[in-house]
C-alpha cells in the first residue's frame, strides 16, 4: 500500500463538492462572512473548501467535526458511536438546555464530541472529534462519557484511537462532575494504553483547561494543527496573574513543541498521510496484510 | 449564604495544615525534596514515613503558608509542574515499595503563572491523573481546605476521597463561577450556595466518602481524631488483593 499516495477525493485545490457537501454550504446564507483569524481578510463561506483552510492564508479554521470525519476517513466506513446520550442539567443552571439545545442545532450532534470507528486507507482505528462550536467544546458528563466508551470499546475491539482534541476545558454548567471526567476519561486512557494500543491526540485549536490537563496529554503520540492555542490556564487569566503582556506565541503549538511536549505539528494537507504512517507503524498482526 | 461561609473556613491559613496532619500521623517523617527534572516545589510536600513505628507510608500534600513569607515560599499553596512531577516520583516509589499512598489537600488551584506553562503544568496533571489510575497500591486523599479544580484533582483519583466538614471541591472558585454566571465575581456567595461545593453536598452527590466533622476541635484535636481513622481505611484497604482495589477503584470514578 503506497502510504504516499493521497486519494484524489483529497486534492484541496477547487474541491470537489458532493451534493452533501453543496446541501451543506447551501444551508448557510450567502452573505455570512467572517475575517480569517490567520491573515484577517473577509472570508465567505462558499470559499471554504473541504479542508477548511483560509483559501487565502492556509489557516486552519474550525473544522465541523462531521465534516472532518467525512475528509479524515475513507468514504463509508464511519460507523458512529453513542449519538444518543444528551446531557442532564445537575447543577439546574440556568440557560445551560437552551445552550444544549443550541448547540445540538448547529452541530447536529447530540454533544461536543463525535465518537466511531471507520477506516483510513483501510487501516481500521477508533476516533473522536471534539467540535468547538458546541458551548467551545468543553467537557461535561455526556463528552466524558462518550470519549470514555472510545477508549473501552477501542480496548476491546483492540483499535487504536485518533482524537482530534478541541476544548475549553471542564463544563462549569456542570460543576464538580465535570472535573470528575478528568479522571473518568484517564482511566479508560490508561486501560487502552495497558493493552499496548496506540492513542494519538490532534491538538486543534484550542486545547485548554481540564482536558489539556488530562488526555489531550495522555498520548503516546502527540500532534497539532499549526497555530492552535494548546495550555492550561487561560492566557486572559495569566497575564492578570502577573499583571502583564503576554507574547502573541504564548501557547501556541509551535511554542509547545518547543517546550517539548508536542512531537509534531501536521497541516491538513499532511494529516491523512501522517495519521496513516502512525497507524501503520503501530497496527497489530492481525491487521498485516 | 451558609456555603459562602464554608468557602471562607476552607480558606483559612490557619487550619489543619499537611505538616501538622504529618506530624500527628507518623512516628517518624522524611521529607524528600526534588522532581529530578527542574527543581524542587516547595507547595508540594511529599516523604516517606512510619505509622506506629512500623508501618510504612508515602505522604504527598499540598501546604500554604501562614505568613507572608512562608506563603511566598509556599506559593499559597498553588503548585506549578515540579510540584506534581515530585509527587508522581513519589507515587512511583511507593509503589515499588508496597506502601499506601495518602494525599492531603488544600489548594486554590495549581499555578497560573506562563513559568508553569512553559514547563507543562497541564502534562504534568495528566501524567500525576494517570500515575494514580495505575497504583496498586492503596490510597487515600483526604481534602483539608479547598480542593480546587485540576490541581486538586491531580492528587485524588484514589481508593477514598474524604473531606473535612469545612472544606470544599470544586470546578473553579465560586468567584471565576460568578463571573461566569453573572459577570460579577462579588456574587461569589450566591455561586458557593449553587456550585454544591460543600463536603455534605459532595457525599449527596457521592462525589466523595466520606465527612470528617470538624465540630470545633482544635487542628491538634482534629489531627489525632483523624489518625485512627487514617490507620484503619488504609488497613481495610489493604484487605482486598490490589486487582479488586484497581477494578473498584475504576468503578468508583467510572460512575459520573
Ligand atoms: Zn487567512
């Protein structure tokens, strides 16, 4: 299998659009533009092409997590997981259904994060992909809950786990139970690890908080996409600490790859064939053709 | 506003501290010193002791200070990476030992400096999250003042998760929460009273074991109340074979 081979499906120049794909784009008005947080000109949504970058810059914008799986994955091998756990408001804190409810429209997903298993140039691997447009993506019970059965059931069907991470941290709707996803997520981490499993965080932006502080730093093989903010702390609160500036590179991925606890920074263009690599490198006996 | 007055109890330098809930526990006590990568924290303090004379521990707990040097040595108790990496170092000895593992709580949360960034704090909680996951050893975390967000967490995925009567736990601090909530961080009370952050809300919501009543025993009283009590989980830890205590241990937070 020639790993360096890119399906044609792939190509980023002028994609080709599926009638999904021309649905989808259809559904948003013509007008709705937003300033690229790359290079800051007025992109259009119908510019946009399947691999979300800035068509002017190569930014990597936020990628709908649907979307991404459809790109990532070899066309119909996506068999999604646990689409029907819907969060509970334990704390009664007000406005937080309306905000699931919101989120549930824009993203079509039942929660923050996509689970299921597919293939990638027919490497089989358990993924998830955290979708920053439902309430930034933060952990509450039903993101935990999900990413926890990823990992089980990966450790079970002795798949590896490719998480495209995007968060901002705990959900506060959710007080105390969301923290204890940290440590609900880590455990079935570590089981998955103990059975000798690849997992293989995508740190997207922004990675923050409680997740960076649990899975998003529990890989045995870390990635980025260029630019994402990947840290703990939120810089805002930081630079009250100390009561000053901070530079504009403060988190982000290159800057943690620097301090070493990123192993590579991979653009779009290069993920199927990164991800296909690792996977290969690391697929079990039973997997060699 | 009664859980506002628990968040103020739980803030209070001057109560039951690690070193004093050390001293009472051990017959012996050797701090030790050092992540062997950076430096050595000095919020996190983390040794090896004997109960009775006889009985091996490894005791790791965060300390604040009770005066302005102290809390600047100290950090005010909040740790940055080297704090949790000395810990996980700790963790990992007693594990080759055989020895239970107690930490003793009591922090804002870890520090928010870019220093801690830089040396990766967040890695660092993951790693100390996942180093607790797979002790087989037992352990026992006991929250003595506040218990705040990913820094305390990074010290309490144990077998037991007990708090003091007037200690909290929590997601953030009731004032981040209200200014979340209500873009005013003076509501903090009115947050505390929402959060469910006292030790009677977290037992409701099985988020933790046990109470500790505090009533009004002095921080001595309290700590020789808490020896026997220390000395007997652990032993009814020890009990069970450690791949019981692993698989109820994952139950225990497999439940949320
Ligand atoms: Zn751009």
């Amino acid at each position: 299998m020639g790993f360096f081979r890119k399906k044609k499906k792939y190509v980023p120049i002028t994609p080709l659009r599926t009638e999904e794909m021309k649905q989808r784009h259809a559904q948003i008005p013509d007008d709705l533009a937003s300033a690229c947080p790359g290079c800051h000109e007025i992109i259009f949504k119908s510019m946009i092409g399947q691999d979300y970058l800035c068509p002017k810059c190569d930014y990597h914008l936020q990628f709908p997590a649907r979307e991404r799986v459809d790109w990532l994955m070899d066309e119909g091998t996506f068999r999604e997981w646990d689409q029907e756990i819907t969060a509970a408001n334990p704390l009664e804190f007000p406005g937080y259904d309306e905000k699931i409810n919101k989120g549930q429209r824009l993203t079509g997903m039942n929660e923050a994060v996509l689970t299921g298993q597919g293939e990638l140039e027919g490497l089989p691997f358990a993924i998830g992909v955290m979708d920053s447009r439902f309430i930034m993506a933060s952990m509450g019970t039903v993101v935990g809950e999900k990413l926890t059965r990823l990992f089980e059931r990966a450790t079970e069907l002795d798949l590896p786990v490719v998480l495209y991470i995007a968060s901002g941290g705990a959900r506060m709707q959710e007080g105390i139970l969301s923290l204890m996803q940290m440590a609900k997520v880590t455990q079935a981490v570590s089981r998955h690890s103990q059975a000798g499993l690849l997992y293989c965080p995508v740190l997207t932006h922004p990675t923050t908080g409680g997740v960076t502080a649990s899975f998003a730093m529990q890989g045995d093989i870390t990635l980025a996409e260029p630019a994402a903010i990947v840290g703990f702390a939120g810089k805002r609160v930081i630079e009250q600490t100390i009561k000053s500036e901070l530079p504009a590179d403060f988190q982000k991925a290159e800057t943690v790859l620097e301090n070493g606890f990123i192993d590579r920074i991979v653009s779009r263009k290069k993920q199927h064939q990164g991800l296909h690599f690792l996977l290969q490198v690391h697929q079990k006996e039973r997997t060699v053709e | 506003m009664k859980a506002y007055e628990t968040v103020q109890k739980a803030r209070d330098i001057h109560r039951l501290s690690t070193i004093e809930m050390i001293n009472a526990l051990c017959t012996g006590f050797v701090e030790l010193h050092g992540d062997r990568a950076m430096k050595d924290e000095k919020s996190i303090v983390g040794g090896v002791g004997l109960i009775n004379k006889t009985d091996p521990i490894t005791i790791i707990g965060i300390q604040k200070g009770r005066n302005t040097e102290e809390n600047i040595r100290r950090n005010f108790g909040s740790s940055g990476p080297a704090g949790y990496r000395k810990a996980i170092r700790l963790m990992k000895q007693a594990e080759k030992f055989n020895r239970p593992v107690l930490t003793l709580i009591n922090t804002a949360g870890a520090n928010a400096t870019p220093e801690s960034e830089e040396y990766g704090i967040g890695e660092a909680i993951a790693t100390a999250l996942t180093t607790m996951s797979e002790l087989t050893v037992p352990t026992l975390a006991i929250i003595l003042g506040e218990g705040g967000s990913g820094g305390a967490i990074a010290l309490a995925l144990s077998d037991e998760v007990w708090m003091l009567e007037n200690s909290i736990y929590s997601i953030l601090s009731p004032e981040g929460f209200a200014s979340i909530l209500w873009k005013d961080s003076r509501l903090a009370s009115d947050a505390a009273e929402m959060m469910k952050l006292t030790a009677s809300e977290l037992l409701e919501l099985d988020v933790i074991d046990r109470v500790i009543p505090e009533a009004e025993m002095s921080n001595e009283e309290l700590a020789a109340y808490l020896v026997p009590e220390i000395v007997t989980a652990l032993a009814n830890l020890k009990t069970v074979d450690a791949n019981t205590r692993l698989a109820k241990r994952y139950d225990r937070f497999r439940k949320y």
